[in-house]
C-alpha cells in the first residue's frame, strides 16, 4: 500500500484508538452537539482537491464525510473500507488550524470506526509508530460525543492524518460524518521587493544609462 507525502507544512500524528468501551468508565470526550457546530467547524477550511483516503472501497467517497454539521445525519454518502476495517485519510487545510475536538459518526453492526493517526505515514509503519495522542472512542451515531484534543500539540496544524486500524467487531468500517472544531488562521503571503540592476550592451547602444527595477515576488 502507498504512503502518505505531506505537501503542506507540519503534519503531526494524531491517534484515535476506538476499542469497545462504555460511557460508565471514566472517559475525556463531551455529549454536547451544540458545542460541535459551525462557529468553529473546520469543514471549510479543507483543501478538498488534495483530501486523500487509503483503503476506501469507492475512490474519493471519504470527502463525503466532511460536511456541514447540520448535514451530519445525512447517510447517503459514506466511505467504506476496503481490504479490511483500516482506513488512512489525509486531510490538507487552506491554512494554520488550532484543532481544538473532534467528531465522528459511524455505522451500526460492529461497523464504528476505532483508531486516528496524523502524519507522513503508510499502513507498513503506522502500526509501530507512537502517536501524538490516542483515544477511545465509543460508537456514536448521531454526532453528540466531542473528543476534545491536547491544544498545545495541535496548535499549528497544516494537515492532519487520521489513521483507523479498527472497529467494533465487523469486518469492514463506514463512516458517515467526521467533523473537525478548531480555529483557523490563513495564511498570509508578504511581498518581497527584489531590486535588480540592468547593464547596457555596449554593442547595441551607446551612451546607455545603467537602469534599476522593482519587482514584487508574490
């Protein structure tokens, strides 16, 4: 299976580990769905042109899954493993982004995704290499469980690679909706003022005057 080449800054590993668990054991997500929503949903802030997912059983059906919160519980798009329940999604920003939580809904049947990564990363590593932070997720199907995320180490994301090696039983995994809250920061582009100096041809003209140029590189 192929990589993963990170094309916009830093990517950072980000692990999502869903093994089964139940709400009655201490746990670090919130049930707000009102806090989920668009005021700070990074949904379109996603460079959807290079989003790529790896072991989808439909090519490009993982952009379906990022959408507005409202269109959470819309199922007529999902993406689906393919060989097996693993899935590797990278997902480029237009700019710096703060993650802040996370949101993620699966299908019924054992289908519920179980594990996030991000990062320059194939299947051959991801299974050996430490991720920046792990979870346990719990099988939620109308989006009201927030997985808030360590601030400090998401602070300056550029793209994020979510990497699910599992589910809660089934042989395949489906994804719905993957919602991500944070903040976003655009990028800026500072002109750069080049100041080039011309000399005259002697052979062509005489008598010419040295010139000078400003040039603004974007």
């Amino acid at each position: 299976r192929q990589g993963i080449n990170a094309e916009y800054g830093e990517n950072l590993h980000f692990y999502i580990d869903m093994s089964h668990s139940h709400c009655g054991k201490e746990h670090n997500h919130k049930h707000d769905p009102t806090d989920i929503g668009e005021q700070y949903s990074l949904y379109k802030y996603i460079n959807f042109t290079n989003l790529v997912c790896f072991n989808e059983s439909k090519p490009q059906s993982v952009k379906g899954v990022f959408k507005p919160f409202d269109s959470r519980l819309d199922k007529t798009k999902f993406v689906e493993s393919d060989a097996d329940e693993e899935l590797l999604i990278f997902i480029p920003f237009t700019g710096q982004v703060k993650l802040k939580s996370f949101c993620i809904i699966g299908d019924g049947d054992g289908m519920s995704p179980s594990v996030v990564n991000l990062d320059d990363i194939d299947f051959d590593n991801v299974r050996d290499m430490k991720p920046i932070q792990k979870f346990e997720l719990h099988e939620d199907f109308k989006g009201e469980i927030e997985y808030p995320t360590n601030v400090v180490k998401f602070g300056q994301v550029h793209s994020l690679t979510m990497y699910i090696p599992s589910n809660f039983g089934s042989d395949v995994t489906r994804i719905y909706y993957i919602g991500l809250k944070g903040i976003f920061t655009e990028m800026k582009r500072e002109a750069v003022n080049v100041l080039y100096e011309l000399s005259p041809n002697p052979s062509l003209a005489k008598n010419v005057t040295t010139e000078s140029t400003n040039t603004s590189i974007l």
